[in-house]
C-alpha cells in the first residue's frame, strides 16, 4: 500500500505526483525525471533552472531511454502546439460569432425598416425566388375582400383584356428577366400601375394604388390610351377602305392617303404618295374643295377620276376639318353602269314578257295600265289604240264585260271590288275564270313593290281537257293491268307501292287492303319470303327497286316452295319508278325440261352411235387390211401361177377392198372430227400439184366412164397455208364424186381461183343435178341418191369434205340446178386461220 501510495504520488505536489505516474507507467526514470523537471522548471518560470535540468538528466539517460525520450518530446510537442492552435481558433471563431450576430441584427433591422417602407406606400410586392412567389401588402388596396391567394389571379380583379396583357408580361419577366411598366384598371374603377424587373436571381412585381396628382395623370394615361385605340381603329378602317381617301393641311397639300388611293395614283405605297404629293383629283375639283374649305362647308360633287391608268366616275366629298380637311372618293361607275344596265334589263324583260304566250297586264299604283304584252292584246281581243290610252283597270273591265268576255256574275260591282283587293294584298292570289265562249283561264294577281297590280292569264282550256282524257286513259289502263294475266305491281322511288293489280295479291298470298297502304318493298318482301327463301333474289329485286345509280332492268327466276317457276323482270320508269312483273312459267318450264331432257338423250345416243361406228370401223379395219394384203400375196407372181379366171376375182377382191378401206377410213376421219381429236398438219400447199394430184385418184374412173376432166387454175396462183393430205382428199372426193354422177362423154371442171384474203376450188359436172328436197341433207352422214342414175355410195363423201373444208376455217356451198348440174365450192382462208385441232 505504501509503495502504491508513492507510486500514485499522494501527498506530493502536481508535477511531482505527474512524474511519479510516468515512472509507474514504464517510462524512464531519466525520461521521466527530464520531464518532471521541465515541467517544474516551467511552473518556477526559471529557465536556467530548467536548461540545468535538461543537462544534469541528459548525463543519467543511456542511448536506448534518449530516443525513447526524443519520441516522447517529439509528441508531447505536437500536442502542446495543437492545444495553442486549438485555443487560439477557438478565440477568433468566438470574436466572428459575435460579429456575425451583430450584422445578422442589423440586417434584421433593416429588414423591418425596408417592410416598413413598402407597407408605408399602398401597394403590393410579389418576388418571386426559385418560383415561389412571395406576397408583400395589403391586397385590399387592390380591390375590396381580395385575399392573398387571388393577387395572382389577374381576372379575379381586372378586366379580361387587362388581365390577358398583365399576364403576358409576367410570364415574360419570369421566363425571359424583361421589366416592364404598364397601366392599369381593376373591374371596380381604381387605377393601378404594374411594374415588373429582375432583381438579382430574383423577378419581383410591384402593384401601386395611383391617387392625386397620379390619378390624374393615370385618367390621362387611360384617357389617351383610348383616343390611340380609337386611333388607330379609325386608321385601320381607313386603311382598309376601298375608296380613296385623303386628309389635306392648311395649305391644301396632301398630308395623309390610304392603300387604296395610292394604288389609284400607281404609288408605290401611302407614304410614297404623300411625299411625292400625288393628286387624284383634276385642278378645276381641287379648287372646288378649297373653295368648301374656306367657306367651311362640305363639298360633294361627281368628277371624272383617271384611277390606274382607266377613266373612272367618282362621287367625291370632302369636310373641313381642324387645320386642314378630309375627304373620300366613291366609285360611281359600277352604278351607272348598273342603272344603264337596269334600263336594258326592263327594256329585255318588257321584250321578253311580249313574246310569252301567257297574257300580261301591269297596272300602277293609280290603277292605270302601265305595261302589256302581244298575248294580252290577242286574248282580249281589244285595239291597241285603247291599250296605249293608259285606261284604268276598271275601265278595262267593263269593256271586256260589255264584250261579252268575262264571266256571268250576279253582282259584278262586288265581282270587281274583290278582284281589285289585289292591290291592298301582300301575297298573289290564284283563281280560275270560265268564259262565255268555253275557254277556261287561270288568272293569277301578283301585287307590285309600287303598290301596283300585275295580271296573268292562261289559258288552261286544253290542259283541262288533256286532264280529263288523262283521267281516262289512267281508268282504262287499271282496268287493263286487272285483267291482265300476269302480276304487275309499281314501286314509286320512294321503295313504296304505288300501283298493283289483282293477280299479285293473288299470287304472293298479299291481302289487297294491305297492299291499299302502300307498304315499303321490304315489307313486301318480308310477306313473300315464305314462298321462297332465295336471299339473294331478293335482295336483287330491292336493288331494283331502290338503287339510284343502277336503273339497268333486272331479269331473275323465282322456283317457290309450291314447286311454281315465275319469272320475274323489272324495268325503271322516267319518273324513279320501278315496274316489277311476275309471269307464272311452270308449265313452260315443265315442257322446257322434258325437251331438255330428250335432247340429253338424243345427244347421248349419237355419242353412242358415233363410238359405235368408230369401235365398229377399227374392228373392220383389221380384218380388211389382211384381205388386202393376203390379195397382193396372191397376185405376186413368186407365189405361183394363177389362171386368168382366178385372176379376175383377185381384181374384183382388191377393188372391193379399196373401196371398202376407203369407206371405214372416212367413217373413222367424220368420227375423229366429231370426237374433236381431229388435228390438221398445216403447210404450204402447192395449188396445181395437189389439183394434178386428186386427178390421179380417180383416172381409172374416167377412163371407164369416158369422162374428160378440165382442170383450171392460173399459172400464177401459188400456194396457200393447209393440210395438203386433206386438200387432196377433198378433191378427189368432190371429183369422184361428180364423176359418179355425170353421164358418159361429159366434162367434169375443176377449177380453181385466188381472191384477196381466200382461195376458192370448184368442181363442175352436168349430170341430173340434185332436187330442192334432199338439198340441204347431201352433207349428211349416209345421205345418198342415185339422182337418176347408176351411181351408189356410202353418203360420206360431201361429209368429209364439209368436215375437212370447216376444220379449216373454211366453207363449203352447193348450187344445183335439176337436169343442168351441180357446182361444189370450198373456199379456203389464205392464211392459216384454222385451228391446229377440231378440239380448238
């Protein structure tokens, strides 16, 4: 306890007891004694004594205690320096706080003095700082019960037009920093100014209460305001102006124009006009107008005006006025233009009423005839030198009643006053008069603008008439379309029924009363769909009936649902009508189909028969070609000997088997063509070889019969485009043809000859001709007569050739007459208009 009781240093002084702890705390008893002693040294404030303390403790400490020592001193002397920094900051950190409260009250004081300045004048501050407006004032100094939250809501307290411009000015100096001073006055009267700039980062607006000697000059403000405005609008008229006008001074010398008497005077604009003092009017008008001025009375006169270049007339006034005058021109051309051409027009209309046939007749005012035309004249028959007198409306009357011209009345004083309330009347009135000599006239009385009467009379005596034969003809076509057979009904262009006879009612289940209130085509169609539900026709037949650009007629079939086929055809009228008829065709139908149906049978059985005869020709043809060929095997003499007997058959077996394949090839060539699989191997074709050629196929047959064959064509005629196999064919069986039927020692002609676009063979012969009767069967299949003579064949001949000359493009004609020949013609295209096939 003791040694603890040193080592804390209890009962020794301060610095002793500081040195004591050090040595507990494992400093160096020399480190520690130095600093004890320093310590001591400066509480003594003796520095000897200290530096003596210094040396003698320096001479006990060894190396490792100096540095030990020298790192001690090094800190301690960094926490003895920032302690005075620290003390020393301390002091000047209290002297500004003190200063900076005294300026931070003195600017609170002039704060208050600054708000007490502006609360001393009436009027109101806004400053805006980062957009938060700040109000300063009274708000009532601007308007009575005004709160602080409606200052900035200008139309709460100024008129419209005010408030639109204030606000104008705001958003500039807010969004742009530009200041402005402006005038204004709220909606109860008082007078304001408004000025607003940019302070600093800040857009500040003043609204001061104006009173006294401000006032006034405010009301002056306002006041001149208004004369500028009024200004500026009467400028603006003027400008705007058509007519020239002009302000002189007193000198007469023109002091201001508008746009429009500069374009008169061909100046560039109004200001070159006054600067160069160009003059509208002419010297002896300018006097006239100075005259005025200096008498102090208006001046209004016509003059004759050069306005750009063309002569115009002018109507001109001009007032004196302040230092000067002032005036305007007005164009009076255009109505005396107008009013000459009013005198045409009277003129062409009194022309024109004169060449109408409805009777005309004016009366003025006094009752006395001012105008009436040709017709008038000739329905009344009354001298013109009466009419020209100007006679009175009443005078007129009783000349045409003492005529015998006007209609019978009991009491025509009465008659005659209640025509003339014409004249006091404000519409026209309309009546008809029947004449003693049967004419009907309908008189219309039209009051004039002048208090006058004018009078038209038609004569309506043969409208009349044509009225009531149209009434006739109307009864006789009711009647008609009620007896008629077939259904008719009439839509007008409104969709609706105007005109319908018995038999639709009857045919569509339609009641007639229905039908009496002339019910919309929907409607109708509605009723009738339980007859047919063929959406589509019906709405064909609304489009019909309802269309307005479509008016084409309409042809449809209507099969109903009782097994009834009715055509149904409409057709539009001139007026927008449609006429819808309805013709029950079931029977015809019925018949229609059953011919149909026997046609279909009809056709399928020569399709039958031609596959018969094409399945039968190819089955013969087999067998025939073996013939032919074991025929030629026989006859070869390397097969051995035949007699002259046996040989003679073999003649006979190969005609007949030529003749034969000939016939089964041309059966199978008609079958070809009418199955369409017939196809055409188109060339140039030799004319005068392919006639030499058909000349051959049937020599033996001339020489036989002793018929002389005269084969005609040009040398020049070429060639043309065909089949060449089926040319020859032709040929040869219109040669054969003639042959077979032309008696022993005639000629038979072949001709041929070339025209424009075609080439034309012909074969001749004069045997018995061919009668009228079976004329027009010769081109039939299997059509053949012996015509008197010992010819036979197949029929199939002039078949073929047909066939063949329309597989071309051709065509064939046959003139005959009986006892003196016949003429075949085949005229063929030049160029290859034929199909490749009969198919195409």
């Amino acid at each position: 306890m003791p040694d603890l009781i040193r080592a804390s240093g209890m009962g020794m002084p301060p610095h002793r007891r500081r040195c004591a702890m050090l040595a507990a705390f494992g400093v160096s008893r020399a480190a520690a004694t130095l600093v004890c002693l320093s310590r001591e040294a400066a509480a003594q404030g003796d520095p000897m004594a200290l530096g003596l303390a210094y040396v003698d403790a320096l001479k006990s400490i060894d190396q490792h205690e100096l540095a030990g020592l020298a790192l001690f001193i090094g800190v301690l002397f960094f926490a003895v320096v920032s302690s005075v920094l620290l003390v020393r900051t301390y002091d000047r950190l209290g002297a500004q706080r003190t200063r900076t409260d005294a300026e931070a009250a003195a600017l609170a004081r002039e704060i208050d003095r600054l708000y007490d300045i502006i609360l001393s004048e009436p009027q109101v501050v806004v400053a805006w700082n980062n957009a938060v407006p700040e109000i300063i004032g009274d708000p009532a100094i601007i308007a009575p019960e005004l709160t602080v939250d409606h200052v900035l809501t200008f139309a709460a307290w100024l008129r419209p037009e005010q408030a639109l411009h204030l606000e104008t000015h705001v958003d500039r100096l807010l969004g742009r920093g530009e200041s402005f001073a402006i005038s204004l006055t709220t909606a109860s009267g008082r007078y304001l100014t408004a000025e607003g700039r940019a302070i600093g980062g800040s857009a500040v607006l003043k609204l001061a209460d104006v009173s006294g000697v401000k006032r006034d000059l405010a009301d002056l403000v306002h006041h001149h305001q208004q004369l500028q405005g009024e200004a500026g609008a009467l400028r603006a008229v003027i400008e705007a102006l058509p007519a020239p006008a002009w302000v002189r001074d007193g000198s007469g010398r023109i002091a201001f124009v508008n746009s429009a008497y500069a374009r008169a005077v061909e100046a560039p604009d109004a200001t070159s006009a006054v600067a160069a003092g160009r003059e509208l009017l002419d010297s002896a008008t300018r006097a006239d107008l100075e005259r005025g001025r200096a008498d102090g009375v208006p001046v209004m006169r016509r003059a004759a005006v050069i306005v750009a270049g063309a002569r115009r007339i002018f109507d001109v006034t001009d007032l004196p006025v302040a230092g000067g005058s002032a005036g305007f021109g007005l164009d009076a051309s255009e109505v005396e233009t107008l009013r000459a051409e009013i005198a045409r027009t009277v003129l062409a209309h009194r022309r024109t009423l004169d060449q109408l046939t409805t009777a005309v007749a004016m009366f003025g005012a006094d009752h006395k005839l001012a105008f009436y035309n040709s017709a008038y004249r000739t329905l009344w028959d009354i001298d013109p030198g009466f009419l020209d007198e100007t006679p009175t409306d009443s005078a007129v009357l009783d000349r045409l009643r003492a005529a015998r011209r006007l209609p019978e009345q009991q009491d025509f004083r009465s008659w005659k006053a209640q025509l003339h309330e014409a004249y006091r009347a404000t519409e026209p009135r309309e009546s008809e008069w029947h004449l003693p000599d049967l004419r009907t006239l309908r008189v219309v009385t039209t009051p004039n603008p002048d208090g006058g009467v004018t009078y038209l009379f038609d004569d309506v005596t043969e409208r009349l008439n044509l009225e009531r034969r149209f009434d006739a003809l109307i009864r006789v076509q009711r009647e008609t379309l009620d007896n008629l057979s077939e259904a008719v009904a009439v839509f007008g262009s409104d969709g609706r029924v105007r005109l319908f006879n018995p038999v639709f009612a009857k045919m569509w289940g339609l009641a007639p009363d229905t039908l009496e209130q002339r019910p919309h085509i929907e409607a109708v169609i509605a009723s009738c769909r339980a007859f047919h539900a063929g959406e589509a026709t019906w709405q064909t037949l609304h489009t019909a009936v309802t269309a307005l650009e479509d008016r084409t007629p309409k042809t449809l079939r209507i099969e109903r649902t009782d097994g009834a086929v009715i055509d149904c055809r409409t057709v539009p009228l001139p007026d927008g009508a449609t006429l819808v008829t309805f013709h029950d065709i079931t029977d015809s139908v019925h018949v229609e189909r059953v011919l149909t149906e026997r046609n279909e049978a009809l056709v399928a059985a020569d399709a039958i028969k031609i596959d018969f005869v094409q399945h039968v020709s190819y089955e013969l043809r087999s067998p025939l070609t073996n013939i032919i060929g074991f025929t030629h095997f026989l006859d070869d003499p390397v097969t051995g000997p035949l007699t002259e007997k046996q040989r003679e058959y073999l003649g006979y077996i190969t005609a007949s088997s030529n003749a034969l394949l000939a016939i089964i090839n041309n059966i199978l060539d008609l079958a070809s063509i009418g199955a369409g699989a017939m196809r055409l191997d188109l060339e140039p074709v030799d004319i005068r070889a392919t006639m030499h050629a058909a000349a051959e196929g049937v020599q033996d047959r001339l020489v036989k019969n002793n018929i002389t064959l005269d084969i005609k064509a040009p040398p020049d005629i070429g060639s043309f485009v065909a089949d060449e196999r089926r040319v020859r064919q032709i040929l040869f069986n219109l040669l054969a043809n003639a042959v077979g039927f032309s008696p022993p020692g005639e000629t038979v002609a072949l001709t041929a000859l070339r025209a424009a676009d075609a080439v034309i063979f012909a074969v001749s012969d004069h045997g018995p001709g061919i009668s009228s009767e079976i004329k027009d069967k010769v081109f039939d299949w299997f059509e053949s007569g012996t015509s008197g003579t010992g010819h036979r064949g197949a029929g199939l001949g002039l078949s073929i050739v047909r066939s063949f000359v329309e597989l071309h493009g051709g065509k064939v004609s046959i003139e005959s007459v009986p006892g003196q020949g016949t003429t075949v013609v085949c005229i063929f295209p030049v160029a290859a208009a034929a199909s490749l096939s009969a198919a195409e």
